[in-house]
C-alpha cells in the first residue's frame, strides 16, 4: 500500500521519488492515449482521468489519499491554470456578441440555479436551508471544457459557441464565493450574511476580480512586449506568468483571483502580442496537465464503497438542476436578448458539470461545516452520471435543433509572429454536407480584396484551386486573408453557403 499522507508527513527519499515518478509518468501516457478514446466515445476525457484516480485509489492499487485540504489547494492552482488556457485560446471576436449574455448567465442564472436546486434539496431531503443553498452552489458551475471536447467536431453558430466559452471563463467566480460565503456560515458561530450583504459583497470580489485582471493584462503584455527577448519559450513563460499573478494579486486583495485570471489571459491572447501561437500552445499543454492531474487527484479522494450510496439522491438532484434549474436560469439570463427557443434549449442541455462542483464539494469540509462529508461523494456521482447522458447526446441534439453551421471556419494554428508583421491571417473552411458551396467555382466566391482560398483538401488529398476549380461537399478550404477583412471574407463565405453563388445580388 502506497500512502501519499505518510511521504508528505515523513519527506520522500529517493526511492519515494523513483515511485511517483513511474506511476506519475505512466498516468500521464495512459491520459494522453485516452483522449483518442474520448473523441471516439464522445464522452468527455475527465471520465476516463476520473476512472484512471479510482483505479489507483484503496479500490485498485491501494494508494492512500483522504486529505481534502491538499486537494483543494491543488484544485484551486490547477483551475488557475485551466481558466489561464481558456482566456489564451479564447477569440474575443468570437465571444464579443455574447458577453452580455454569459455575464448574465454567469450571475443571475447562477443564483436562479442555485434558488430552485436548493429548494429541491430542501423539500426532497430534509436539509438547513443553509446546507442546501451550499448545495445548490457547488453544483451550479458549468464546464465548457466538457462541452467542446465532444462538440469539437459539430459546428456551433458563434452565438452559441461564444456564449458557452465566455460563461465557462465567467462562471467559476461568483460560484466559489457563494460556496464559500454558504460553508462558513453552516459552522456553527460563523458569520451569517444578510442576503443583501452577500450580493454586495459578491459584486465587489468580481468587480476588483475584473478590475485586477485587466489591469495586470494590460500593463503586463505592454511590458512584457518590450524586455521580453526573441525566444518564444521565454516569452510563453512570461505570458502564463502574468496570468498566475492576476490570480494571486486578485487573492491578495481578496477579490476574485479566479476572474482576474481570466480576464487576464483574455487580455493578453487579443492584445496582438507575438509569439501568440507558441503561448497558446504552451498554455493548452499546461492546461492539459492541470485537468489530467486534477480530475486523478479527485479520483484518488473518491471512495468507491460509498458512492453507491449517494447514487439516488445525486440522480435526484441532477435531474432537477438538468431539467428545472438549468433552463430557468437560462430563461431569466438571455431572453432579454431574443435568443430563441431553439437557442435556449441547446443551452440549458449544454450545462455539463466538471472538475469546478468536485473541488468545490472539498470546500465545506475543510472550513469545517458539520455533516457535509457526503457532499463529495453526492457530486462526484452526479458530475459522473449527468456527463454519460448529456455529453454523448450533444451534438445529436445540436442537429435536432437545426443548430449546426452548413459551413465552419476555425483559425489555423501557425506561428503568428510573422502573421502579425504582414498583418495576415489563416482560416480553415469545411463545407458541410447540404452547404450551398458545392459546385460553385473558387472565382464564384467573390472574395474581398485581400483574401484568396489557397489550398483545397479532398478525401484526404491536398491540391492548390485554379479559378475555375469546383467545390465539393466535404473539402476543407485554406484561405488566407489580410486581418483587415478577415470578417468581410467569413460573412461572404457564409453567405454563399447559404444562399448559393447568386448570393449578395441586387
């Protein structure tokens, strides 16, 4: 039997070393394999890293691991590292239109999700009120890196697609403070906050949050442009750097370090600096690492001769936050907006849970809220079963709803230094099956000045396009553009693909 309690008391020698080092590295091989199985399973990888902590834990090979502190902290410097990769790879032209909405989303369907999953646990299971508003809080997190990693392949409209990235960056804040306001105040003699003083309390942490995360992003990539030498390691280990710092400047403050992180590393992927692809890239592989190691950490926490025992009440719960609380809140956020119905419904089923509601199921037991030690089995249960219903079902809902796009353009990963010097950009069109596209003639498109369709990929073959070349369903087009219509060239691609090559005529 392996006990991580005993090396960490005792200090590790070098055998202890020898030991981590094997299984450490033998999990992270076995994670890296695993994300080919999940593409092709359409469930999302924390599952499998999930499974790999259970296999390892007292029910597979007998490692020891029971202290939540440790996973909390570790939880809180992997989600930094997480929310730093999505504010890296994350287009503000993309999430743009939709930041209204997702700060909604993220604050007022917060608290309607966590009102209607709180009564539910209040009348269903008979809890404080308190307890069940800490309920109803752990479990009101989504998590969009669940959601695109089986939507990777289903072209989403903009409007959703940004909509889902912008709340996943947004939400994670006002929920760790009302999991955190809500688990002090079920100890017993804790402070006990009017429901006045937590709204204005929470609208200060996220606004200092947002304050300090566009500040250090602004003055840090203003900086950082200028000392930073030509290596783009370097500079890649200065852009996560900053990010790191907004969190433990926002922490520092006591703000929210977690919004600060993000807003940050929003900051600094849109701001033009250099290097973009090379500190992308390195954030996604920190990224990768944090969620690998975390989703095992909590694996290992798990027990596995108890989480049967919460499995009637996690279904409970997650059907009334499911089919109840989800659409409620995605109803009050962004109606306002005349999103429609078909819009609202993706929504309210896209509201996958992650590793945020698990690490924070942690948080009452090491503030020391009384009988909550089942909270943590009840939501690593629910995070399971709820991601092996929705996740598959999604992109097949996206297509019930008639939500997916006939024609998808993503950006095209190359070093951008150079791109940015000429002012360039590279884009990777798929024409879909019933897109319009096909048959029209690279001439036919009518590209703006500036933009010029490069490469064609066909069954797998890559040709250069004459003018009077052909496009057939299923290609996938290189068009390169200068930044300047960059915007101009996709809506002109969208347009003939739904309208055909008459499209734009008088």
């Amino acid at each position: 039997m392996i006990s991580l309690a005993s090396i960490t008391s005792s200090g590790m020698d070098l055998d202890d070393l020898t030991r981590v080092l094997l299984i450490g590295s033998i999990v992270l091989l076995v994670a890296v394999a695993a994300v080919r199985l999940s593409v092709r399973s359409g469930l999302p990888s924390l599952l499998i890293y999930l499974a790999i902590g259970l296999a390892l834990g007292n029910a597979g090979l007998g490692i020891q691991f029971d202290n939540a502190s440790v996973t909390r902290v570790l939880g809180y410097a992997a989600l930094v590292l997480i929310l730093a990769e999505g504010g890296l790879t994350t287009s503000w032209g993309n999430i743009k239109d939709s930041v209204a909405p997702a700060a909604l989303l993220s604050t007022v369907g917060v608290v309607v999700s966590v009102l209607v999953v709180a009564v539910a646990v209040h009348t269903l299971l008979p809890l404080s009120w308190t307890i069940s508003l800490l309920v109803g809080a752990i479990v009101s997190s989504t998590d969009a890196a669940a959601v695109f990693s089986v939507l990777r392949n289903v072209p989403l409209p903009k409007r959703l697609s940004g909509m889902l990235e912008a709340e996943s960056g947004f939400n994670d804040a006002p929920v760790v403070i009302l999991v955190v306001a809500f688990s002090a105040q079920g100890v017993p003699g804790g402070d006990s906050l009017s429901w006045w003083q937590l709204i204005l309390f929470a609208a200060l942490e996220l606004a200092g949050g947002a304050a300090v995360g566009i500040g250090v992003g602004v003055l840090g990539g203003q900086l950082l442009r200028r000392v930073a030498g030509g290596s783009s390691a370097l500079f890649s280990i200065g852009v996560i750097s900053l990010t790191v710092l907004a969190y433990a400047v926002g922490a520092s403050l006591h703000v929210s370090g977690f919004l600060a992180t993000y807003l940050c590393a929003l900051v600094l992927a849109n701001m033009g600096l250099p290097n973009r692809t090379s500190f992308q890239s390195f954030g996604s592989a920190l990224g990768w690492l944090a969620q690998i190691g975390l989703f095992v950490l909590l694996g290992l926490l798990a027990d596995p001769t108890v989480l049967a025992t919460q499995l009637v009440p996690a279904v409970i719960i997650g059907l009334v936050l499911l089919l109840v609380a989800r659409p409620l809140s995605v109803f009050a956020s962004v109606s306002w907006f005349r999103m429609s119905w078909r819009d609202q419904a993706f929504l309210s089923w896209a509201g996958l849970r992650g590793a945020v509601p698990v690490v924070l199921a942690t948080v009452p037991l090491t503030e020391g809220t009384p009988d909550t030690e089942w909270i943590f089995d009840l939501v690593f249960v629910l995070v399971v079963v709820f991601t092996i219903v929705q996740a598959p079902t999604l992109p097949w809902v996206a297509r019930r709803l008639g939500l997916t796009e006939q024609v998808h353009s993503v950006d095209v990963d190359l070093e951008s230094t150079t791109l940015i010097e000429i002012g360039a950009d590279v884009l990777q069109v798929s024409v879909g099956d019933d897109s319009r596209l096909h048959g029209v003639a690279v001439f036919e498109l009518r590209l703006p000045k500036g933009a010029n369709v490069t490469l064609i990929v066909r069954r797998g073959e890559g040709f250069v396009p004459e003018p009077h070349t052909t496009i057939r369903h299923g290609d996938r087009l290189l068009v390169v553009t200068t930044s300047a219509v960059r915007s101009a060239t996709e809506r002109r691609i969208r347009d003939v693909s739904r309208d055909g090559r008459l499209a734009g005529w008088p």
